[in-house]
C-alpha cells in the first residue's frame, strides 16, 4: 500500500485511503490487468508487490469522495456513517481489519465536513482495532487527536494519517498478514461506494454519477486482491462472493475511453510526454438503482458484525 495514499494529497483523516482511481491511469502502467469483466482467479495467486501496488494506486480515495461531496455542496448526512458502538464486541481479525478501513473512510469524511467530536470517537475506535491487529504503534493517537480538535492543522493530520498507513501496510505484507491489508483496502472502498451511492439518489450530479460508474473497473483489482484469500475460509469465501454480486450488477454499464490533454513532465532529469485519457460512462438509472441496492445490501451486511 505504499502509494495507496500518495496520489491524493488529502487522504482519509485518519485512515487509509486508496489513490484516486481513474480507468486513464491504468492505461500508464506497466502492469497491465486481465478486462474488466473476467480475470483468471489463477493469476491472482502470482501478484507481485510492484501489481499490488499498481492496483492500490487505483483504488478511489474516500477522501476524494469526501471532497467532491463537499464541492457539490451536498450536506453532511450523519446518518450514513457505520456506527462504532459495537467495536468493542469484533472478535476476529477478519471484521476488524474490515472495519478498520470502513472507519476510515467516515473518519475522511467526518474531517472533510469538520465534524471534530464525533471524528475522534472514530479516532479512539480506530486506534483500539489497530492496537488489536497489532499495528497500534504506527499510530501517535495523542497527536492525531490534538490535531484533529484544532482544525488549523488539517494538512498535517492528513500527512501523519497517510504516513501511518503506509506503515501498516509495509508492515502487515512484511508479517506475511497481506490479508489483512487487503482486508483494510475492501473496508475503504465499500464505504466510500456506500456513501457515494447513497448520496447519488437525492444529488444526482453529473460527476458523481461518473465518479460511480467507474468503480467497475477498480472492482476488477479488489476481486484481484481477495481472490488468493476466498478459501481461507467463511468469512473470505463470502465477501469474495459479495464482491462478485456488485461485479455482476456492474457488468451492463459501458466505459469507453477518449483522449484528454496532453502533458509533458520531468522525471530523473528527462522529459516525459504523458497522453491522458477521460472515460466516458454509459449507464442508465435502472443500471444505477441496481448498483445502489447491491452495494448497500454488501455494506450494511459487513457493517453488522
């Protein structure tokens, strides 16, 4: 999770956040992932560390999310949060590495629309389950808190939350527990799905329906980077399946790709030409209510743990 949240200089308050994801940025790299609508599950179990963090890299940043909501002038709904009163009943480390990453996207949230009071109830929760994974000493909880009551300091709450969780997640694929991480990255993303649907229905901008849509390509990479855990057990077995019902119902919407602006830029003293790329999402309000359902069928039912 290295560059998991570099590409968004704001990342979840406190927690993770996976970098802006955009289908354009995949075409640079040099990894190049199976079509979005199938994947050999074989090729799941020879992900290298530089395809992981490619993957990472391309996963929607709650933070992102936050940010646009709050552009859009869309008000802050309380109501959509998880809520952390249950946190001290998680008894296994498959929920609480899920939750870990759901927390962490409402934290993003919370701070994004300065909801200071509540965003260090999910600061405290947060740092329990970190110290419960064993993780708690990436976390200076004192400051973190002292930075999050003085909003002045929002940046560098932001960089101190970025920094932590590339350390847990050198940390975690360093211990041999990469499951966890993709655990925490899963949590993230149907969070911020969940909130981005949920909003969609009574604010129904342009952007954030783009913004939406194409999350079918990013759903390809999550599928990725469960796939080596589904027999691991119960628990694996059935978010993968959860994860394939979203798939399913994205399988009908359309994303075709046209060229953006170009840019040149300096890399290690050599000039680079960049071609970007805007895609373009074909996708109808049937299509969408269907999205909507699935999603929040998956995300209330990992919430109720």
């Amino acid at each position: 999770m290295k560059n998991l949240f570099q590409p968004i200089l704001f990342l979840t308050i406190i927690i993770l956040l996976a970098g802006c994801g955009s289908g354009s940025n995949k075409k640079n790299n040099s990894f190049q992932f199976p079509e979005a609508d199938s994947f050999p599950v074989s090729e799941a179990q020879k992900l290298s560390q530089e395809a992981i963090e490619d993957i990472i890299q391309n996963i929607s940043s709650p933070v992102e999310i936050a940010m646009l909501l709050q552009a859009l002038e869309v008000p802050f709904l309380a109501e959509h949060l998880a809520s952390t009163s249950n946190a001290e009943n998680l008894s296994t480390s498959f929920i609480k590495a899920v939750k870990l990453g759901v927390y962490g996207a409402d934290l993003g949230y919370l701070n994004i629309y300065e909801k200071t009071s509540t965003a260090i109830d999910n600061l405290t929760t947060i740092n329990k389950l970190a110290d419960e994974l064993r993780v708690g000493q990436f976390f200076d909880f004192e400051t973190l808190k002292s930075l999050a009551v003085n909003r002045s300091n929002l940046d560098s709450l932001m960089f101190m939350s970025v920094h932590s969780y590339n350390l847990i997640d050198d940390y975690l694929r360093e211990t041999n527990r990469g499951h966890l991480s993709a655990l925490m990255i899963t949590g993230v993303w149907i969070e911020a799905q969940y909130l981005a649907c949920k909003v969609v229905g009574d604010y129904p901008h342009e952007e954030l329906k783009t913004r939406i849509g194409e999350q079918k390509i990013i759903l390809n990479d999550l599928l990725m980077l469960l796939a080596p855990y589904r027999e691991s057990g119960q628990d694996y077995s059935r978010l993968y399946t959860d994860f394939e019902r979203i798939k399913e119902a994205y399988a009908p919407v359309k994303i075709t790709y046209r060229p953006g602006e170009s840019e040149t830029v300096n890399q290690d003293g050599r000039l680079i030409f960049i071609q970007n790329e805007e895609s373009v999402i074909e996708m109808t309000s049937e299509q969408m209510k269907e999205i909507i359902r699935v999603t929040t069928e998956v995300r209330n039912r990992i919430i109720s743990y």
